[in-house]
C-alpha cells in the first residue's frame, strides 16, 4: 500500500500556484491576490494560493445559483447524477496517494492516516451518497378519503461548505456527498492551511462530469471569503465544520443576511471513561493513546480526557505513560510515523500555551510538553499527558486540539458521569467495562453524540456524527445528512 518510492517522489514534486474554480474553469483572485503555502513539515513555503475575494464568492455563487436553477445537475435523474459520482470516487482512488501526499504536505498528518482518512474515506463517501439517493422515495400521508397528502424532498438549492484543515477531504466529502447527489450547487471553502488537495479533488469531480458551476471552490482568508458565504443573500444552506468561535459567527452571518440555515459541526472535549473491570487493559491503554495522539491531537472526537477508576489509576497511567512515550512521531511523510507534524506554527504555540498554563496551575506533565524537532523548522510536539487536572482547569473543560491529554482519576459511575459532563462540549466521548448494564448507563447518561464502547473511533459511514450541547447542531454521515441539504415539500389535493 505504501510505496515509498512514489511517495519520496511526491515529497518534493513542484506544486504549481493553485487557483479557484468558478463556474467550471480556473481562475486568479478577482485582485490578483495570492498567498504562500507553508508546509508544516519544514515550515517553509511551497506554492501559493489564490486569496479570494468577495467578488470572487459573489461570482461563485451567482455560478452556482444558475446551475441550480437551470437544472443542469439538478434535474437529471438520480440515476444519472450517481454515476458521475460513481465514476469520481474512481478517479479519487486512482490518485489516492498523489492527493493524500499532497495533503499531508499541506497540513502535516501522517500519511498512514492520511491515505484512509482523506481520499479512500472521501471516495468511499462520494460512494455512498451516489449509491444512496435513487433509493430515497417520498411518503403519501395516511390521510381521509378525498385529499392526497403527498410529501416530497427537493434538493435547497445552493449550499456553503466552509471546512477545517484536519482532514479537509474527508470532511468536505461529508459534506459534498450528500448535497450533490441530491441535485444542490456547492460554493466550497477550504481552510488557508489545507486547500490543495481539496481542489485536486474538485478537478477530479469536473473531470468525472460535474458541470460547470456544481462545485465552485474559493480558497482565501475565512473573515473575507468564508464570512462573504455567510452573509450571501444567495446561499440557502450554510454547512460548518470548524471552531464554535466561528460557528457563532456565520449564525449572525444568517441573521444579518437572508436566515440561510447554518448548520455547525464543532469541537469537543472528549472523556474517555475506563472503569476498573474493563475487559483489557491492555488494549484500552493502546487504544486511549491513540485516541488522543494520532494526528497530534487535531480530530474533533479526540478522546482529550482520560477518566481512570481510582484502582487501577497508578497502573493505567504508567502503562499508558509508557506506550506514549514509544510513539514515533515526526516526518509525516515517513510511513513509521504515528504521528505526525501540528498543521501551523499558531496552533503549536496554543498547544504549548494549555501546557505552561496547566504547569504554573501546578499540574504534573507527565510525558512531552514541549516542541520537538525543531531543527527541521517543522511544528512537531511531543506527545503529552498532565495528571493532577482538576475538573474546573481549562484542560477538563476546553479544547486544545493538539496531542495533550488530561487525566483525573474517580471512585464512582456517578463521579465518572459528572466528570464526563463537565465541559460545554457534547461530540464523543467513551467507555470501557464488562458490565453491560452499566455500559448502557453510561451511553444514557453522557451527553454527545456519539459514545463508544470498549473501543474508540472506527465508527464507519453508516452512523451519524454530531454534536450535542456547543459542538454543534446538524449530523455528518449517514442518510440522515441528507435532511440538511432537501427541503420538504407537502401537496394537499383535494380528489
Ligand atoms: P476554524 O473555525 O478556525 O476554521 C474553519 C473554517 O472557517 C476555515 O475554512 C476558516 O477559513 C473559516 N473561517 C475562519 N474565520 C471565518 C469567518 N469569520 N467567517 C467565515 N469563515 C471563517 O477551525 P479550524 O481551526 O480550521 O478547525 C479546527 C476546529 O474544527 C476544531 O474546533 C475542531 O474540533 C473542529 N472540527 C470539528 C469536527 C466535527 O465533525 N464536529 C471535525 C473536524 C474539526
């Protein structure tokens, strides 16, 4: 699967300037403006993006609209629009290795994670989608004799997609899965610090016979081109994935513009629950790991807070201490690396900001802590684990979103719940016991959206991801994403 040779050769491929896509064809910003590129890997630039403007959403949305409203995309049958999207999972898989190098050298993560996560998972989604949308029918209602109730969906018409830098493939096909198979326009932002591959993608969708005007992609600065999205009085759906600093942001965007639907997929402060009669300590001890320092941390479910039953917290803690501390992280384009660079040097100095403030608080930093490889000029942090956390400190309640886990140890399940619930977020969250009956307790009583269960992540497309309390209020994956993306529409017909 990993050719190293090829990827080698990836590594230091020129990358020519990228531009944006606007009604089917490449474009320079409206201004000529561009912006470096500076991989994470040796912090230094290697190409440069086209910075957006306002003209240039305004342009990509009047694109869209027309689209839309010509049926071009819309009005073919389902059938049809499938296997365009068939045929573009095909391509993505084609150049999975080529869109996950680049993608890694964009934003750092290691490519072992990088070629599932980013285009074999994107194209498994397209997939999915495509499959899905010549199989969803409307209803007639149960209504009296003399009327028909009949209810159907239509596709809203065009939809923003403003996406984060952590797996900016995987979360845009989230998104543009199921707005596209069912017949709406996208006007899509990637984050600044992680486009290439995202519009490498878009290419391939335009190739596979997306028409023009579908899909318009608008690389920039978020506060021009992302809140120029927001405030559209022609975007009917805004689809958000991202920090609840911005996701408040685009719903006074709404407000301020034409009540466009935003929808906020956000962060999270993820407990990660292990009782005492856990089935393998072993395991969950690897698995916890992993769950907080694969990517360094930048997943929105990171399992950030580890509660251990006071038992066996001295030998939990040593043993995962100990794996942590055999973790190779660093060059992500090495295929050893199980972790690799922080995506920029703000978020390094914010991981590293949760860290000295958790030290003068007087917590024990009991592994990492602090940058590492640093003569490489690339952002690396070691991996890093703080005990003594008091459930009231920014690390039991705040996300870091960088490879810093807080543990706490608890005596009881109703310690343990209120633990895991002590924080403004509600995404993900896990559990690890024998006992059945409390395992389904405890899936009742923590508030996310999604709690495993003597396991952590994996979960596959089939379910939904999405946030309770303030990390968010819409559902990623699986069919119920479709309700963001169709309207309902009743006909009452008196027979
Ligand atoms: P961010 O909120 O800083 O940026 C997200 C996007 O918003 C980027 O494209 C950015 O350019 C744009 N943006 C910035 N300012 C804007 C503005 N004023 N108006 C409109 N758009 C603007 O988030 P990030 O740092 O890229 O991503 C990390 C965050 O994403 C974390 O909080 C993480 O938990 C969250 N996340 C959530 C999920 C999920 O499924 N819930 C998945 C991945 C990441």
């Amino acid at each position: 699967m990993f050719d190293r040779a090829r990827i080698e050769a990836l590594r230091s491929a020129e990358v020519p300037p990228a531009s944006l896509i606007i009604n089917g064809s490449k474009r320079p910003a409206s201004d000529g403006g561009v912006m470096d590129v500076i991989s994470p890997l040796d912090g230094q630039p290697f190409t440069t993006l086209a910075k957006g403007t306002e003209e240039d959403v305004e342009a990509a949305v009047a694109s869209a609209r027309e689209a839309f409203d010509d049926g071009r995309w819309a009005a073919k049958a389902p059938a049809e629009r499938k296997q365009v999207m068939l045929k573009w999972a095909s391509l993505i898989e084609q150049n999975a290795l080529e869109l996950a190098v680049l993608g890694v050298r964009d934003n750092g993560t290691e490519i072992g994670m990088a070629l599932r996560a980013e285009p074999l998972s994107a194209a498994a989604t397209l997939r999915y989608y495509a499959e899905s949308i010549d199989k969803l029918y409307g209803e007639v209602a149960p209504v009296a004799e003399g009327h028909l109730g009949m209810v159907t969906r239509e596709p809203v018409g065009v939809v923003g997609a403003i996406v984060p830098w952590n797996f900016p493939l995987m979360i845009a096909a989230w998104k543009l899965g199921p707005a596209l198979a069912c017949g709406c326009s996208v006007v899509l932002k990637p984050a600044e610090t992680a486009s290439l591959s995202l519009l490498r993608l878009a290419e391939l969708g335009l190739e596979a016979g997306l028409p023009a005007g579908v899909l318009n992609v608008i690389t920039g600065e978020g506060p021009v081109v992302g809140r120029a999205i927001g405030l559209s009085m022609d975007v009917d759906v805004l689809v958000f994935t991202g920090s609840g600093r911005v996701g408040r942001q685009l719903l006074e965007y709404s407000a301020q513009s034409n009540l466009k639907r935003v929808y906020l997929e956000l962060g999270g402060k993820s407990p990660n629950v292990v009782f005492a009669d856990a089935p393998n300590l072993d395991e969950a001890v690897a698995v916890s790991a992993n769950a907080i320092f694969r990517n360094s941390g930048q997943v929105c479910v990171a399992a950030s807070k580890l509660l251990v039953q006071r038992s066996i917290y001295d030998e939990f803690i040593s043993k995962l201490c100990a794996f942590t501390r055999e973790m190779k992280v660093g060059d992500p384009l090495n295929p050893d690396s199980v972790a690799g660079a922080v995506n920029s040097e703000a978020q390094l100095a914010q991981n590293l900001r949760f860290v000295e403030q958790a030290r003068q608080q007087g917590r024990d930093i009991l592994t990492g802590g602090e940058r590492i490889l640093e003569e490489t000029g690339g952002y690396f942090m070691a991996p890093t684990i703080v005990s003594g956390v008091r459930p009231e400190d920014p690390l039991a309640r705040e996300e870091v979103f960088g490879p810093v886990l807080a543990v706490i140890p608890f005596d009881t399940e109703e310690e343990a719940v209120a633990l895991a619930n002590a924080t403004d977020y509600g995404l993900s969250a896990a559990v690890w016991t024998s006992d059945l009956s409390r395992a389904h307790r405890m899936v009742r009583q923590i508030k996310a959206g999604l709690v495993h269960v003597n396991t952590y992540g994996g979960a596959d497309l089939s379910v939904p991801l999405g946030g309770m309390k303030q990390s968010g209020n819409g559902h990623d994956k699986s069919l119920h994403a479709f309700d963001k993306y169709l309207d309902l529409k009743t006909a009452w017909i008196k027979l």
